[in-house]
C-alpha cells in the first residue's frame, strides 16, 4: 500500500479488517487506522498511562475489532481512554438505569417501556428510541432473552442506527480526495466551536500528507479571523481573509478558491459565519457561499460538514435540520463530548436527520479531534 495517504491507508486497512471479524463479534465497522503524526510545537504527545480498567478496556475494544497487539498504537489506546472519560456524564445516568431496568431477569415488555424513557432522557432521539424498541420488542417475540444477550443486542441495533447514514453515503472515512480540489465548509452557530474544528481538521489534513489552505469566511465576527489565523498558525497552514469589516464572505472564498487553484492545494477549509447581524441573512450567505465554490470550482469534492455541540442536545438536532437545505449538508462533527451529558443526541443526528456523523471531538487538544467509529463510541457510551 506504498505511495498511499495515511486517510486512504486506513480506509484500505478498515475493508481488509472487516473480512478477518468473526459473526460472534457482531461488529459492524472497524476503527479508522491511526494517523501517524509528526511533531506539533504546541501539541502535547500520547503518553501510556497506567494499566487501569481504561487501559483494558481500550485493549480490548481495539481487540474485538480485529486488531492485534501490533497493529495498535500509543494514539488509538489514549484517545480511547479520552473519548471513555468524554461520554462519563453520559453514560453515568445511562448505564446505571439501563443496568437497573435490565437487572438479573429476562427482558420482559415492562423492562422495554423502562428502557424506551432511559433513551429519551439520553436525548437519543425519538426515531431512534422507536427503532431500537421495535427491534428488542420482535427478539422478544421470538425467545427469551437474559440481560448480558439484551445488552449486546442494544450494541448492535444502536452501531446500525449510527452506520444507516454512513453506508447511504457510500463513504466510511471521509478523507479528501487525492489529484482534485476538495473543499470543506464548516457551518453553524457561534459557539460549537466551529472555528476550533476548521483548526483541528487543517492540523489532521496536514499530518495525513495533504496539502491544505483556510478560507476566513466568518467575516462578522470581530475575532473570528484572528482566530483562524492562530490555527493557522500552529499547523503551518496559510490562511485567506480580508481585515476590512464585515466584508463579504462570498469575496474570501473567491480569492481562496482562486489561490488554491493557482497552487494546486488539495483542501480548502472554509470557515463560515455562525450568527449574522440583523441586516444580513444566515442562510442567505451560505447559500451565495455555496454558489460562489460552484461556479468557480464546478469539479471540486465539496462537503458541508455541521459542527454540533453536544451538550446542546436535542437543540442540536433543530440546529441541523435548520441548516440541511441551505447549507447542503453532508455530514456532521459532534464537539465537545468531554463536558456533555447528552451524548446520545449523536444517535437522533443519524437517525432523524439521516447526516453521517464524520468527526467527533472529546477535548480541547490539537489532536483531539478523531474520525467517527460507531463501534468504538457505542462501546465507550455503554462501558461499565
């Protein structure tokens, strides 16, 4: 697999693990292969920590999903253990119920009706809830079935809710596309931490091999450009902006399309206001923003990925559908799972606004930002 780009390896490696699983293992997907890294000024390194239950744990999540001792890296056992201890506030009041509802009886249909509120309260969603129950409630019907096999069955229904809009994209990792301009925007309100993301994302694109450039499109916030420019900085990536006030996004994305093209750059991240004076339309912008990149970059690869907050919960889910048709959405990163206790909303995104979840984040870090992994984050919500 010589000559390929870290995104694309893992993507080949990610089939070739997929044939190796056993049907006992019931798992659906593996892990993106890790990203290996060069040295960030400002980034502190993956350390071993102690061989605690997090450290098993992680071993063992990566262990049932094909890999062996070494094919595991130092990253993959620490950001594990991050994206656990991000979903604690989740999974404290989740599990501890769900543990309690599926108690050391076979599941009856009054357990369900416990489980169906636990879910809600889990801001999962109520088309998920829906699907979920509807499942558990056929497995019923058919045998009987204990809490460690009800369990196991609630992983599997929950990573299938997850992969739905994944698989419809016909995409598992998404990763730009080699020999043509991609282009990325990153939608959403102020304060999800969009700006944050765009940084991330450059700092990943440039450690995966890929040449990057950022579009400073959220003109409207005073230090918005500043902040681009920071990232910008610490990755090594240029940024295009203009300091006039309030000048025209659509105008940023024209000079940076433009630059990139010049110099043949494969990622253009573009970052797009979150909250507009009261002259201005939101949607209205993203719209001339997205005409903008077609008409001066018709054979571009373009996504639009909305940046979630995922404390916000079900607020997060309104967010989504309010930018769906403007902003031409085609998938989502979920931030801020390390101070959320709402992390099931990830499960409502997929299944009620059918948006493929791309990115999570679990920590303000550089490189705390990670390809989703159904697998690995329905493990990390339901651990105990």
């Amino acid at each position: 697999m010589a000559g390929l780009s870290l995104l694309e390896l893992a993507a080949a490696q990610r089939a070739q693990r997929q044939q190796a699983l056993t049907a006992a293992a019931a798992v659906e997907i593996e892990p993106p292969a890790s990203v290996v890294e060069a040295p960030v000024a400002d980034a502190l390194e993956p350390q071993l920590g102690a061989f605690d239950d997090t450290f098993t744990w992680s071993a063992e999540v990566l262990a049932a999903q094909g890999k062996r001792i070494d094919q595991v890296s130092l990253e993959e056992i620490d950001w594990l253990g991050r994206l656990r201890r991000g979903l604690e506030k989740t999974r404290r009041g989740f599990v501890t119920q769900l543990l309690e509802n599926l108690g050391d009886d076979p599941l009856t249909p009054e357990v369900l009706d416990d489980l169906e509120t636990t879910l809600l309260r889990a801001d999962v969603g109520v088309s998920a809830t829906d699907q979920v129950l509807a499942a558990l409630r056929q497995r019923l019907n058919e045998e009987v079935v204990d809490p460690a096999e009800g369990l196991s069955f609630l992983k599997q229904q929950l990573r299938q809710l997850l992969e739905q809009p994944i698989s419809a994209s016909g995409r598992q990792l998404l990763a730009p596309e080699r020999d043509r301009l991609n282009v990325w925007l990153l939608v959403g309100v102020n304060g999800v931490g969009k700006t944050t993301t765009l940084g991330k994302l450059a700092n990943l694109a440039v450690r995966s091999g890929y040449s990057c450039l950022i579009a400073a499109a959220d003109t409207f916030r005073a230090a918005a450009v500043r902040q681009v420019e920071v990232w910008g900085e610490r990755s090594a990536v240029p940024v295009i902006s203009n300091p006039s006030a309030n000048a025209d996004p659509a105008a940023v994305v024209y000079d940076a399309l433009g630059a990139a093209q010049s110099k043949g750059t494969e990622l253009v991240l573009v970052d797009t206001a979150g909250r507009l004076q009261t002259k201005h339309n939101l949607m209205e912008e993203l719209t001339k923003v997205r005409r903008i990149i077609d008409k001066l970059a018709p054979d571009a690869a373009v996504e639009s990925l909305l940046v979630l907050d995922a404390s916000q919960g079900q607020n997060g889910l309104r967010q989504a559908m309010a930018f769906a048709s403007a902003a031409g959405l085609t998938g989502v990163v979920l931030t801020k799972l390390d101070g959320s206790a709402r992390g099931g909303v990830a499960l409502a995104v997929a299944s009620e606004a059918g948006l493929p979840i791309r990115f999570i984040g679990a920590g303000e870090g550089i490189r705390d930002l990670r390809p989703f992994n159904s697998y690995e984050f329905v493990e990390a919500l339901l651990a105990h």
